[in-house]
C-alpha cells in the first residue's frame, strides 16, 4: 500500500513516517530474533543460532542508525519551531 498522504492531514511528513517505521521495525525484529536463537539453541543447531545472530546484531545496527537520525531531525525541527518564529517561547 502507497500512502501519499504527505503530512497533510497527519502533520507528519512520509519521510518522518518512513524513518519511524524503519527504525521501529529494526527493533521489532531485534526483539523476535532472540527467540529464534533461543529455538535455535534449545534445538541444538548452531549454525541457525548464528544465523540469527547475525541478524540481530545487523537489526540493532539499523535501529541505532535510525535513533541517531530521528534524533538529529527532530532537533532540528525543535529548534526552527520554537526560536525560528521570533524567539523563544519561553517566556
């Protein structure tokens, strides 16, 4: 499914959208490759575990990459939001 929606209704952009998802799903998967390497082991099959492993440490790598960025933008935004209008809005 193509969403093309681009922020209007939702306030958030696909490429928001996007990087979310992929940053989300990274840790998802992170999270259902321990079971699979604890079926792995549990089983006795060594080359699947470190199959898996394998895996996951490539997921957690994605999902660091993907924080680091989400970080970086949404900082940016933050700053352009609340001092790029006249000021702070603190006060």
């Amino acid at each position: 499914m193509t969403m093309t929606e681009g922020g209007k209704i939702t306030g958030t952009q696909d490429t928001d959208y996007n990087l979310i998802w992929f940053t989300e799903r990274c840790l998802m998967n992170a999270l259902r490759l321990e079971t699979y390497i604890e079926d792995a082991q549990r089983s006795g099959d060594s080359e699947l575990e470190e199959l898996f492993r394998k895996a996951q440490a490539e997921s957690r790598k994605g999902a660091e990459q993907g924080k680091a960025l989400l970080r970086s933008r949404l900082g940016r935004r933050s700053a352009v939001s609340c001092c790029g209008r006249g000021g702070s809005t603190l006060g």
